[in-house]
C-alpha cells in the first residue's frame, strides 16, 4: 500500500517544485523516510505522510483518497489539509496571509489525532532542515515560533484525555515526544 501511496502523490505532484526548485515530491518522501527513522512503521500513517499534501495543493479530494486507499487514510490527510481561501482582500499583505494560516492551523492542531500530529511534526522537521538555504531569517523564525506554538497546542489536547483506541497509544506518545523534541532542536539550530 505504501508504494501505491508514494506513486500516487508523485503522480498528484508532478510538475510542483518547492522553493529550492527541487521535485515537490522529494518533500513527502523526506517525511516519510522521518517517520521510519523515528520508528513509525504504522502502514496508514506512512501512506497518509506521502499524500499529506494533495487534497491541499492538488485537484484530488478527500473522496478520491478515500476511495483509492481508505477511510483511516483518507481521514489523516484532511486533518493535515489546510485550505485557505484563494483570493485575499487587496490590503492584505504575505504577513496577513502567514497569521491567518497560524490562525487556522492552531485551531486545526488542538483537535488532530496523534498520528495527524505526527506527521505534521515530521512536515515541520523538514520544512525547518531546508528553510535555511530557501528562507529569510523572518520567516524561518516565524514559521519556527509557529511550530513550538503548534506542539504546545497538540500536546494541550493529547493531555486533555483524549486517546487513540489502540494498545500502541503508549508508542505513539514515544514518537510524538521524540518528534516534538526533534522539531524544537532543529529550529534551535536554526536561530544560532
């Protein structure tokens, strides 16, 4: 299923670069291959790490996802999609547009489910490691607030009682606290 899942957004993707220039889809694949190194061999979680990004930046819907893999997956990915409106007031500057997008996101990491949060750290490790070569420091440092603001949020609602029906929910706060950790140093490293 995982390689389905990786064919699938390289497909979903082609034609995308990131900042750097680079094939988007070496994005996702760095956040999988984040998830292995932390130790996540859940199969849904890695099929939604690779298609974190579709509903969000392509044409695909959370039905097709649904669809073509499942329910458990599909779900994952939503949580993890943030859509924004396409068009902004004409006053608005790239700053109003980055608080809103803070703004939703904080709403969005107080509810999502562990392997949601996951995921999302991972997103954030990576996006972190290659801001320093793509980013002006503002926006690494702004992007990198927003990720401690981010876990503190998630980390809030895994505190608040809610848990994953599984026997594995001990393993999963593991990975969520190595991720956390690992996503708080790497933009340590960043601001020296």
């Amino acid at each position: 299923m995982e390689k389905k899942a990786e064919a699938f957004a390289t497909a979903a993707h082609y034609g995308q670069s990131r900042d750097d220039g680079e094939p988007y889809i070496s994005h996702p694949a760095r956040v999988v291959n984040t998830l292995k190194e932390m130790g996540v061999e859940d199969a849904d979680l890695l099929c939604a790490a690779w298609l974190h990004d579709v509903i969000e930046d392509t044409e695909w819907s959370y039905d097709d996802i649904r669809e073509i893999f499942n329910r458990t997956i599909a779900d994952i990915v939503r949580e993890l999609t943030l859509k924004l409106p396409d068009k902004y007031p004409d006053d608005w500057t790239t700053e109003d547009r980055r608080e809103l997008k803070t703004l939703v996101l904080m709403g969005k990491a107080s509810s999502m489910s562990i392997k949601a949060c996951i995921i999302k750290l991972a997103d954030r490790i990576d996006n972190l490691q290659g801001a320093k070569e793509t980013w002006k420091p503002a926006r690494t440092n702004a992007y990198g607030e927003q990720a401690l603001r981010m876990m503190s949020a998630m980390k809030k609602n895994m505190n608040s009682g809610y848990n994953l029906e599984s026997e594995d929910w001990p393993a999963y706060c593991r990975i969520f606290d190595y991720a956390a950790a690992t996503c708080s140093n790497t933009y340590k490293d960043l601001s020296k």
